[in-house]
C-alpha cells in the first residue's frame, strides 16, 4: 500500500502481541481514544487483518502509525527475527499513512530497517511504557501485569533501567515473569493446594487458568477478558468454580462457594508470591531509592496495586500519571499501556526516515 500523508496531528499507537491488538489514537497530543480486541496470532498473519477489521474506524485511517510488538514470539514464524521482518511488513502494508516501528533502545525505525534491528525491536513494548513514565517520575518500579506476563522495570534517573532487554535476559533477571491475570494455567502457579484441610496434589492439565481464579474473588473486570476459558465454555462464576474444582479431581457440587473462595485465593497467594520475590530483589538493587513507588498498570494492574501493598510501596497508576495526556476514558488506558505510550512518545520523537 504506499504511504499517504497523513494529519500531522493525529498518531495512532500499536501493541501487535500474539493474543491481543492493541491501538490508542493520540490527536495533539492526547490519547482521545484506546482499544484492544482478541488476536489469535498463533494462527497466523490473518488473524491481523481480522483483527484489523473489528477495530473502530479510526484506527483504519491514514495516520503516523507507531508500532510495537511481541507477537513476533508466536509459533507461527520461524523465530524471532522472521516475527519481527513479518509484523512490520504486515503493519506497513495494512495500515494507511506513514509506519514507524518502535526499536526501543534505538527509537524509531523504518519497517525496512525491522529485520536487521530485530533484537531491540522484538517484545520492546515495556521499553516504551517505563520510557513514558520516566518522563515524569525520575524513579519507580514499573509494574505492567497484563493477561500473560507480567513486566517489573527499574526506572532510574528517568530512564529505563532494566538489567536485560531480550525476553531471555529479563527472565533471568526477574524483570519479566511470565504470569498473568487471565491466560496463565494454574499449574504453573502451585503443585498443590489446600481443601477442607487437606493438602492435596494438582492435575497435570490445563483445565483452570488465572482468569477463573480472579473472576471467583471479583477482581477481573470483564473488559480485560477476552480471551476463551479452557474448556472453551462461560465466564460465570459457577462456571469458573467447576473447572477451578477439576484442577484438584473434583467436581464443583463437592464443595461450597466458600471452598472455591478459598481455593482461589490460595491460587492469587501463590502469583503474587511470584511477582513479589521478583520485585524484591529489583527493590534491593542500590540506585533505586527508598521512596521510589510502584507504578501500575494492565488487565492485573490489581495484582500490582497489592504487591504495592506487600512491598510498602506508594502505588501510582499509569493513568494518573499521564492524566493530563488522557482526554478520553482513561479506563483502557491502563489495559493498553504500550499502545498509549508508544503513540505518546511519537509525539515528540523524530520520525524514521523513509524506507526507499
């Protein structure tokens, strides 16, 4: 598709991950409008246009297009760098006006440059988020939970201070934990569990998943569920107490309401133990200061306003933080973060030079 020009004002940010599109509409210089709609990218690439297609009017229209992304890990291509070579290639191509991919480190690219910058490009959307908030707070803990992984980034002196950038180094580092407010199964969280005073082993199956965990304790909100359950059936709450009571060999009519309670919350114990060893260590290293708060955001901004708590942290939300950017419904805001903040920092940072 070749490039139109488009308004000068108008910017619309992009999150390309492997569930999810995420999209912010950024006009003189504030977010007026955010939406995330359900991708399976594993599919492949027409799953995009799909998406695409479901989005409102605005996000198909002639624009400076920022993108970032982490799809480019989804088993459909050959590996990272081919992701991220298809993904840019796609957004070029669909997307109307001129395309900018967000190379983190290095800034802003021409979707040409993508596969020979592919180890900054790929999964730098937490690159983009702590650079927005250390516009305004010079130091923090960044902490975006969102349906999948959860992102903890050191912010230091404004900057972006992450001891790892590739997915790899930053599970090593604690910087990325791979757990989530929806789509982590909850085999991943515990091997066991307590049940009318016994302690009891797991099944080795998928069956129950974290989104049924926080639909039972009422701290998900339906709008950052989007994604089918494991047994492709409802949302309800007796619908999540029967696959959470698979998950111990049981069946729902086995216990009471207040059994499954119990039970969930043993789950949410268990990830927000994960999420705070990691944030822990991150708060021991010496240049982060004693006051520097959490910064909180995505589907399980929730789960990081607790860990907060835990830490005995100030908790300030990304919305709050960038309010006077916000002339919309901050209320995805958050839920998008990377989108909104790659359409923000595009805003003030040069544009990639055409691709020729």
């Amino acid at each position: 598709m070749p490039a139109a020009t488009p308004s000068s004002h108008k910017i619309i940010g992009w999150d390309l991950g492997g569930v999810h599109v995420k999209a912010a509409l950024v006009e003189d210089g504030r977010v007026r409008d955010v939406v995330q709609a359900a991708c399976p990218l594993w599919r492949g690439l027409p799953a995009l246009d799909t998406a695409l297609a479901g989005l409102p009017d605005w996000a198909r229209q002639p624009a400076d297009h920022a993108v970032t992304m982490t799809g480019e890990l989804t088993d459909c291509f050959a590996d990272r760098t081919d992701g991220v070579a298809q993904l840019s290639a796609w957004a070029a191509r669909a997307l109307p006006g001129r395309v900018r991919i967000y190379a983190g480190r290095d800034g802003f690219r021409a979707p040409g440059e993508a596969a020979g910058r592919a180890a900054s490009i790929a999964s730098a959307n937490w690159h983009a988020t702590a650079a927005l908030i250390g516009r305004s707070v010079a130091d923090a803990l960044l902490v975006d939970i969102g349906s999948t992984t959860a992102d903890l980034i050191p912010i230091v002196g404004g900057r972006p201070a992450a001891t790892g950038y590739s997915d790899a180094e930053r599970l090593e580092t604690g910087e990325l934990v791979y757990t989530g407010a929806v789509r982590t199964p909850l085999l991943a969280l515990a091997d066991h569990a307590p049940f009318r005073g016994r302690r009891t082993r797991l099944m080795a199956e998928t069956f129950a998943h974290a989104g049924d965990v926080y639909r039972i304790t009422g701290d998900l909100a339906a709008q950052a569920d989007q994604q089918p359950t494991g047994d492709l059936k409802g949302k309800s709450r007796a619908e999540s107490e029967a696959r959470l009571a698979r998950m111990i060999g049981r069946d729902r009519g086995e216990g009471s309401a207040r059994d499954w309670l119990l039970l969930a919350r043993h789950f949410a114990e268990a990830q927000m133990r994960l999420l705070h060893d990691a944030a822990a260590t991150l708060l021991s290293r010496p240049d982060l200061p004693e006051a520097a708060p959490v910064v909180v955001c995505g589907a399980g901004a929730f789960l990081a306003e607790g860990l907060a708590r835990r830490l005995g942290r100030q908790s300030l939300a990304f919305t709050d933080v960038i309010a006077e950017q916000i002339a919309g419904d901050p209320a995805w805001a958050s839920t998008c973060g990377p989108a909104v903040a790659v359409g923000l920092l595009a805003v003030t940072d040069p544009a990639a030079p055409e691709d020729a």
